[in-house]
C-alpha cells in the first residue's frame, strides 16, 4: 500500500481508498460486524444483517447506521424507523432498539472503538478487523 507523510513529516498515512463492497465480500455472516477502518477514537465497520437482532441499548454512545445495500426497519419502543440505500438513522444512547432486515442488507456502522454491539460485554460479538 503506497503511504504518504502525515502532517508532522515524521508518520506513514496509508494512502488508499476503503472499497466497502469488496470488504463485505470477504465474509457471509450476518450480526458480525468487521472493522474496515478507524477515525477520533471510532470504528468504521460494515456488517451483514438479516432476521431481527436482539432488543439491545448503549447506555453511553449513540448507534449509527447507514445502509449500503437492501432495506432494515430499526425498531424502538416508541415507533419503527424504516431505511434503504443510503439512508442514515442515528439511535440516541439509551434508547432501546433492535434492527431488522427481512432479507440481507449491508451497513456501515460507526461506533466508539470497543463499543458492545448488543449493548453487553459479555454478549457482544468480538471485533474481527477485515
């Protein structure tokens, strides 16, 4: 990969672009979010979805998602909202939701490095980097 000097002079910033479509092609799972990237302390990841995820909150970050491929409804307690390609839905933290596709959709996702996909340490899915 060709690298070009950071800011300083002094750090190697690789220099290529993400191909999302070809990150996602590299697995078949669904609900097992794959970091591609990372920026300010976030993850950028792309996950397969479909079926319905577990009723699930982030006490302490909001939940992004942008839909790359298909339709996913993100259901809350107070109402559903319904996203197709290139839409994008922002869960406030603490809110409690759970996303469904009726057939397989890609997302991107960003979140704070770490952050449990369900919400749950010991619940979540480990982060695999692609």
């Amino acid at each position: 990969m060709p690298e070009s000097p950071g800011v300083s002079g002094k750090e190697k910033v690789p220099v290529q672009a993400i191909n999302l479509a070809a990150k996602l092609s590299t697995f078949t799972e669904h609900w097992q979010p794959r970091v591609v990237g990372q920026f300010n302390g976030n993850d950028l990841m792309v996950v397969k979805v479909k079926g319905e995820f577990v009723w699930h909150k982030h006490d302490d970050t909001d939940d992004f998602f942008l839909v790359l491929k298909g339709r996913i409804d993100i259901q809350m307690r107070d109402g559903t909202v319904e996203l197709g390609p290139g839409e994008v839905f922002v869960v406030p933290k603490g809110v409690e939701h759970r996303p469904v596709a009726v057939e397989e959709a890609h997302v991107l996702l960003i979140e704070p490095q770490g952050t449990p996909n369900t919400g749950n340490a010991e619940t979540a899915a480990a982060r695999r980097v692609i």
